[in-house]
C-alpha cells in the first residue's frame, strides 16, 4: 500500500526539496509524501544508515532519492559545502525542509553551557545555515519555499529552557526571514507539532513515559497526533497551495497549547475523534500501547 496522500498526485512533478533530518522521525514521513506526490527528494543527516533505510523505502515505493549526505549541520563551512554539492549535484533546490534537531531534559540550574549550546546549536543554529545557504545559493534567484519544524516555546518550557529558547529563536527567525526574503519569492513558515506517536518519544527517560502517556488528557481532541498529520501540513506550506502564506508559525497539537479544560471547565471522554494516518509505514512508539 503506497503512502496514503490528501493531496493531489504529482503535486511536486518536477520539484526537489530537499529535507535535512529525512533519516528518521517527521523528517522521513515528510520525505515519503513529497516521493509520493512526484517530487525528488534529497537527504541529510548525522547518519548514513538512517538515511539510507529511508532512501530503500522511498525507492521500494516508487520515489526517488537523489542523493543522501552526511553532514554536521552546526558546522558552518560544512553546511555551505553540502549545499553547493547538493546543487551542483541536483540542480535547483524548491524546496527546504528543516527537521533535523535534538534536545534533553534539564532544568535551567543543572545545565551546563556545553549543552546549553548544543541544543541552541541543534534546533536554531543549523536551521539558520541551512535556510540561509539554500537562499543564498539557489533561492534568491529562482523562489521557493522553506519550512521549519519547531516545537511550542510560548508560555516558557520547564525542564527545557534550551530547547525552549531555541525554538523561540527559531520562531524569531522564521518571521524575519519571511520579510527579507519574500521579495524574492521565498516563502519561510515553521510549524509547531504538538506531542506526536512516533519513537522519539522512547528517547525520552522511562521514568517520564507515564506522563507522556497521560498529555492526551491536556490535549482537546483527547490524543496523541499522528507523523502523517504534521507531513500533511508541511507539504501544504511547501506546495503551490500556500502561495500567499509566509512568516508564520501553524500549531498541529490538537489544541493542547490552549489546553482541554480549567478550574470550572472538566471535559469528558474523547468521542467522535478521527485521525490521519497517511504513513503506509509509520512506527508509532511501543510506549503507548503498552
């Protein structure tokens, strides 16, 4: 069974996007619906392996893959390579998907700068090279659009602030680079997914598995989200579809940044509630189903 799509067949014939962190988690849902709708995609990442078992699936399915790369992406002059090997290599990039990152739980007062930095280094600093050296290279003067994944930074983020500022940073250089850039028919949006079923969650310590389990009673439509529900709208805001949409960040989070109920307010049990799920190979996590 192919990649279940909303979208139209061949949205992306003749585009290549290319999608840093395509090796695993939303990058490699993200990347199966781009092949699926008809566009090249190209991947980066830490690891090879990562890159390559999505690379095998996307062919086994049809799409294609031009080119799969090591990189580090907080690495400046490494960044600014893989970019020009990527156009000499592929020609035009239409599209950039930023997906790559990571981060650990840690309060404020046992962080250390090293991995206050790495994080800041993870989930802002690469974002940053990456979109401005797909700008500067090829999209200046060819458009395009460029999506960044972030995470819900507003209202502080307790036993994160690295990620926190990071994301919130992200989310600052989304909105500015919209307006530098728009007049170059460069289009930059960041979405913001709430807690989603796939494996990333597991990387998270056991002793918090319980709590992740329980985030669907903060959650107004009373679940977890689903990979192909956060791929859906990042193929809208790269695609055609979006044309007049630039600068902003889209929460997907089923409404938990706004909460499920108050002190006056208890909601019942979930009910009537559907669910996307697109990703002919999705891997949700064990944890919420043990």
């Amino acid at each position: 069974m192919p990649y279940q799509s909303g979208f139209r067949d061949g949205l992306f014939s003749g585009s290549t996007v290319f999608i840093p962190g395509g090796g695993g988690g939303l990058g490699r849902c993200i990347a199966h619906e781009v092949a699926a709708l008809g566009g090249k995609v190209v991947l980066a990442g830490r690891t090879l392996e990562k890159l390559d078992r999505t690379r095998v699936e996307i062919e086994q399915d049809g799409g294609v893959v031009l080119g799969c790369y090591t990189v580090e992406l907080r690495d400046e002059s490494q960044v600014q390579s893989l970019v020009a090997r990527v156009l000499d290599a592929h020609g035009l990039v239409h599209g950039l998907v930023n997906t790559a990152g990571g981060q650990f739980p840690a309060a404020l007062e046992d962080l250390s700068l090293n991995g206050w930095n790495a994080v800041l280094g993870n989930n802002l600093t690469s974002y940053f090279l990456t979109a401005r050296e797909v700008y500067k290279q090829c999209m200046t003067d060819h458009g395009g659009s460029i999506v960044n994944i972030g995470a819900d930074w507003e209202g502080g983020m307790a036993g994160m602030g690295h990620n926190g500022a990071a994301r919130a940073g992200l989310s600052n250089f989304t909105a500015t680079a919209a307006s530098e850039w728009g007049r170059d028919g460069v289009r930059v949006n960041c979405v913001i997914p709430g807690f989603i079923a796939t494996t990333g969650l597991e990387r998270y310590p056991r002793s918090d598995w319980e709590a992740i389990r329980n985030i669907d009673k903060r959650v107004p439509l009373g679940r977890h989200g689903t990979a192909a529900e956060i791929s859906a709208m990042v193929v809208f805001l790269l695609s055609e579809l979006s044309a007049y949409v630039t600068g902003v960040d889209i929460r997907v989070d089923g409404g938990i940044h706004n909460g499920a109920g108050s002190f006056v307010y208890k909601p019942g049990p979930p009910r009537n509630i559907r669910r996307f799920e697109g990703f002919h190979r999705d891997e949700p996590p064990s944890m919420l189903s043990d």
